[in-house]
C-alpha cells in the first residue's frame, strides 16, 4: 500500500493526480495531445488501394486471361463500382455476396464494396445450392454477384431464397465467354459504368467497422459467420508481405481461392506492395506451370494438394523458369519428402497455420540464416514446422487443453494452439 504522494517541484515535467492510498501520473505526454484527424485515422487496406495508384499507376495490376489492368485503371474500376453500389441504395454494412473463381471482379470487390461502406461475402464456389442460399439470407445479403461460370448455382440458391430475400436482392452477373450467365440479372460491366469514379467513397470512421464476412465450412452445422473489421484486414496485409519477407512488384498467382479468408487478406497485400495478381480460374498443374513460365511470378499460395500437384506433374505439364518461386502453404504439415521435391523443382516453400477466425495465417515457419546450411532432409524437417505468431498476432500459445497450461516447446508434447490479438475475430 503507498503512502502520500509528495508532489513535485515546479523543474518538474511530470505532474500527478492524487487519490487516497493511489498515486497516477499525468505526464506531459497526457497533456493536449488528444486523437484527432490530423494525426489519426482509421486502419484500413483501402489506402493500399489509394497510394498505389499513385505512386505506380501504370504498374501491372491484375492479369485475367487477355485481360491486363494498370493500378490506376483498377483503382477507377473499384471507385467507379463502389460509387454504382452507393447509387443504387448499399451503404454501410449493407452486404454484397460475390460467387465467383479466382478473376477481376473478385479481385476488384475485394476494394470496391467496403469503398461504398458495405461489407463483402464472398462465397465458397464448393458448397451446394442450399448452403449458398442459407449464407445469403443469413448474412441479409443486399447484393449477389455471380460469375456466369457458376450460374447454375447461383440460380439454384436463389431460387431456395424467401420470396422476400428475394425481392429485395440485386443480382449481377459477370459476363464470361462460353457460358450463357443469369437471365434477368444486372450486368457487371453496366453496373459499373453507372458510377462516377470521381464520387467520395465511405471511408470507415471506425478501423473496428467490418470490411468482410467470410463463412465457416460447416462440417458440424449451418456455417458460422466470421465478421473481419478495417483494422484486422490492414494489419494482415502487412504482416503477409513483413512475414514472408514479400519484395515490392511480386507477381502473385492466385492458386489460394479469393473466397477462402478474402485470399487470406492477400489483395490488401498485393496493393500495399504494388505486386500483380495474377488470376487462375481452373487450378492445374499445366496451368499453374504455364502461368509460372509466361507470367514471370514468384509468390503464390496454397494447400498441400498444390504441392502435390507440381512435383507429380507430367513431363508435358511442366515448363521452365528461371526464377525462384516461393510458395506459402497452409493447413496439414507437407512430408519431407514433398518439401524437398518442392526444393529440387525450384520452388522455397513457407508453412504458414491460421483459420477463418483468425483472418488467415497467424502461425509461420519463421526461418533462420543458420538452417541454411542444414543438409535437405534436415531442413524440411525444419519447414514442415510452423509456430511462432505472425508478426502483429500479440499472443499465441500451445496449452492443454483440460488445465489451460502450456505444454513444454519440445516438439513432443502435444495441445492446443491459443490465439490472442489484432487479427482474432
């Protein structure tokens, strides 16, 4: 228990604020110098998407098939969209659900809605027309953006809407050629070319406003909403490019769904860096080779199964390039076998562990100058690990789970992984 708080003499820069039997400082640093917007505003990746299209332009932004996107032309599109939501009545939290593979209107949405104010679904192209219709009602979707490749779908899950849901609902659909899309649906492109990119978009007053809604697998019930804020998402972008030790102007092939944790916060990353995105809509083996050889890229990110797929390609499958390629994997820990043929084939693997709940990747094989040196069974011993946090998750732990205690780090003794910080939902 303290005493009387003497106060002190007048050369001193600290003041103190005297309670009985408590003694708190009110230093100067206290002392006007309170929030404001000249020094403060809210965390989001939308400023990725403002700065990069400044400061580079006409760097390449975006490659889906022929087409080819500057930063500037797609920080227009995004603006131009965000401004037709906003026009036709989205605003904030209003949510816009978007089925669709790995293309520019994924990608773009990814900006363009929470640049309205709304808040962005993106929706697992795998599920079944009943689930699809379930995350949209649950998630009091405003807004279905359906690629023209998964129409079928889409038209299934809506037709398991309310009569209600569905009357209110506004259905865009993205032209892709080959495939008919929905009948009676906005066109992508029009929506579009009613904005003005010109028009102020929402920016959130509040970093804790939620940018995403992203949906758990469901495998023990209805899927689980996970509500991803401005902040989360800001801070996972730039711990993707600071943990993997990203170089600005990456070219990134999306391998990873954008509809798996928004792509894992990666668009936001790709902004902040500059990087291209690279958009594969069938995953293959050919594909991702061809993609590798012509596109020049040097990051992608993936499952397992996409490790399995390169080194159990075909002779016709394959082509070579010169570049060394990183791959950042997730989920089951890939055999030492699978790491070294990823090695000799000229790819550097990062193991990377995270969850919907936890915007991503959280956990990483942070890898050490003194492993270089270990003979290749030993380092992808090494790789085949992950578990330190990511660089802004403030608390992780691996604890028994019947007495919350921590288990000893010997590699050996086994529990469960424990997440506390900026990127937990």
């Amino acid at each position: 228990m303290s005493g009387p708080v003497d106060p002190p003499d007048s050369g001193s820069i600290i003041g103190y604020l005297v309670n009985p039997g408590k003694a708190m400082s009110t230093s100067i640093f206290n002392r006007d110098l309170d929030r404001c917007a000249a020094n403060h505003t809210p965390m989001t990746p939308l400023d990725f998407l403002e700065r990069t299209a400044m400061v580079y332009p006409d760097a390449l932004a975006l490659v889906d098939g022929e087409t080819r996107r500057s930063w500037s032309e797609v920080h227009s599109r995004c603006r131009s969209f965000a401004s037709a939501l906003g026009r036709r009545g989205v605003g904030k939290d209003d949510t816009v659900a978007i089925i669709a593979p790995n293309s520019a209107a994924i990608f773009e949405s990814h900006f363009a809605v929470p640049l309205c104010g709304g808040v962005l679904n993106t929706i697992n192209t795998r599920l079944d027309a009943k689930t699809v219709a379930y995350i949209l009602q649950h998630g009091e979707a405003r807004v279905f953006i359906v690629d023209a490749e998964l129409a079928e779908l889409g038209r299934q899950a809506l037709a398991e809407l309310t009569a209600e849901h569905r009357e209110q609902i506004m259905v865009v659909n993205v032209a892709v050629p080959g495939y008919p899309g929905l009948e009676d649906a906005m066109d992508y492109e029009s929506l579009l070319a009613e904005g003005n990119a010109g028009d102020e978009p929402v920016w959130p007053a509040d970093e804790w406003d939620a940018i995403s809604l992203n949906y758990t697998s469901g495998t023990t019930g209805n899927p689980k909403g996970v509500v991803y804020h401005h902040r989360g998402a800001y801070l996972n972008a730039l711990s993707n490019a600071v943990g993997w030790g990203m170089p600005h102007h990456p070219v990134y092939l999306w391998t990873l769904p954008m509809f798996h944790c928004n792509g894992w916060c990666f668009p936001g990353t790709l902004a902040a860096i500059a990087g291209t995105s690279v958009c594969l809509r069938q995953i293959n083996a050919a594909n991702i080779y061809d993609a590798i050889a012509d596109q020049g890229v040097t990051q992608f990110c993936g499952a397992p199964i996409i490790l399995s797929l390169l080194i159990t390609a075909s002779q016709a499958e394959r082509r070579a390039f010169n570049q060394t390629v990183n791959m950042m994997t997730a989920a089951a820990p890939p055999p030492e076998a699978v790491l070294k043929a990823m090695t000799d084939a000229g790819f550097q693997v990062t193991h990377a562990y995270g969850l919907t709940e936890t915007y991503g990747p959280a956990v990483i094989c942070a890898w050490k100058p003194e492993w270089d040196d270990l003979d290749p069974s030993a380092a992808s011993a090494r790789k085949s690990r992950q578990g330190v946090p990511y660089p802004v998750l403030r608390g992780l732990e691996v604890m028994d789970p019947d007495n919350m205690q921590p288990v000893a780090a010997n590699g050996e003794q086994m529990g469960e992984t424990m997440f506390r910080g900026n990127i937990v939902m």
